[in-house]
C-alpha cells in the first residue's frame, strides 16, 4: 500500500515495514537540501574530532623558561622519571606554585647553560656535557630537579675524572756513585730503603800509594719515585735524594757505555 504524496514521508514496502520510498513527493535521493540537516551535523562532527586531535598534539609540547631561556620538548620526556620536579611541575602540582609567562612556558629560575645536559638526559639517556661546563654544575641541576638516575650518572664521573687527575705514575729515578774498592762494600750495605742496586763500573785506578793501585767504581742504584701528584708534574729535586756521603753524580744512565755485573 502506497499512501498518498504530501501527506506521509513514508511508504509501506510489500513486508509490511516502512522505507523511504517518498519524502515530501520525491523519491529517496533527492536534491541535497533534503538531507541538509544530516550534512551539517556529519560536518560538525568532523570538525569536532579535528579541533580535539589539534588540542591533543597541542598539549603535548611544553614550553620552559628556564632563566630567560626557552626550551621546547614533549611532555613524555618531562614524564621518564615520576619523582622528578619536572613531573610534578607538568602536573600542576599545587605545592610548586610555579608561574607561567606570557606565551604560557613555566618559569624556572634556574642557569639555563646547565639545563640543557639535564634535558637531553631525559630525552635519550646519555650524560652529554659540553666541555665550558663543570661536573660539578650539573650536578647541581641534576639535585635541584631531583632527577635521581642522573645524579648517580654524575657522581660517577666526577669519580672518574678526581681518579684520573690523581693517579700517580711511578719513574725509576738513577743515581751514580763514585767509591773506591774498600768503600763499595760498606755503601751498599748501607743503602736507604727503596733504592736498589742496579750496576757497578770500574773505572780503573786514580791515585797510587807505593806500589799498591787503588781501584775506584762507578756504582749504579735506582728508586720509583712519584712523577705526579694531583696531575702536576714533580721536581727532580722534590724527590727522595740517596743519602751517602760518597760522591754521587745525578746523570741518567744511558750517557754511561755500562755492562752487568
């Protein structure tokens, strides 16, 4: 049954259930105007799922004013450690009370030249400081912004940077003795402690008495002294002095042609 044009939008379809067969004496796919209330609201649909991904993307960045200067990252980056004060300030944590400035960055009164390390830390992991910048400054920033896996990184390498500034290196320092034969026994029993007997020389006779010649020795001792402490370099004449009282040359001992004894 078909009802008449103009009065019923609906016909009955041969089951015995409406279809659109007519609406206002037009059949179904009309002009557009007979569904322009369905195309506004499709479109106002869409425009909304667009301004909500817009505002999405949006809110994901955050703006920092650290001492002037403005740094731009992603919130996930402030987000990689929940105890950090960067986390608690994107949260708008009460306790902080932190402004905002005119384009909407959070103020942070803090040196700018050592944020930097900090945030690239939270962007990929690795402690990067730039050679004008102290350790120490990071570590700093690293406690303020209570970021704790960087500041167990940064202590680390100050440790290695002290250790390596005060390690010692050890330099064998000679010393040349000149005795003669009956002195040599008694000179080397009574070295001081750290000093080792390397070689002896003979180096002929130099005086007579009768008819009797009087060898003399060239007797060759070594000691490890430090060569640097606190990475400065020390002095000769800093270092232990072999106590004797023969004649002792301090000459290195490749300007003498010696051999083992």
């Amino acid at each position: 049954m078909q009802v008449q044009e103009g009065e019923q939008k609906y016909g009955m379809a041969a089951n015995g259930k409406l279809n659109s067969t007519t609406l206002n004496g037009k059949a179904k796919g009309g002009s557009a105007t007979d569904c322009g209330d369905d195309v506004e609201m499709c479109t106002n649909e869409s425009s909304v799922h667009v301004n909500s991904d817009s505002k999405s993307r949006k809110s994901d960045w955050i703006r920092l004013n650290v001492g002037g200067t403005v740094f731009m990252t992603t919130r996930t980056t402030l987000c990689k450690d929940h105890k950090s004060f960067l986390y608690r300030l994107i949260q708008d944590d009460p306790d902080l009370n932190t402004d905002k400035d005119e384009n909407g960055a959070y103020l942070i009164d803090r040196d700018p030249s050592y944020f930097g390390p900090v945030l690239n830390y939270l962007r990929h992991g690795k402690l990067v400081i730039n050679k004008d910048l102290a350790e120490e400054g990071v570590l700093e920033e690293a406690e303020f912004y209570n970021i704790t896996n960087l500041i167990k990184l940064v202590k680390e390498r100050i440790r290695e940077r002290d250790a390596k500034q005060n390690q010692t290196y050890m330099k064998n320092v000679y010393r040349v003795l000149q005795c003669s034969e009956e002195e040599l026994t008694q000179m080397v029993s009574t070295m001081s402690d750290g000093w080792k007997f390397e070689q002896l020389i003979n180096i002929g006779s130099q005086y007579n008495y009768g008819t009797e010649d009087h060898a003399e020795f060239l007797c060759v001792v070594s000691k490890e002294c430090p060569n640097n402490l606190n990475g400065q370099e020390i002095e000769p004449t800093d270092r232990a002095k072999f106590e004797q009282g023969e004649r002792m040359y301090s000459i290195h001992i490749t300007q003498i042609p010696v051999t083992h004894i």
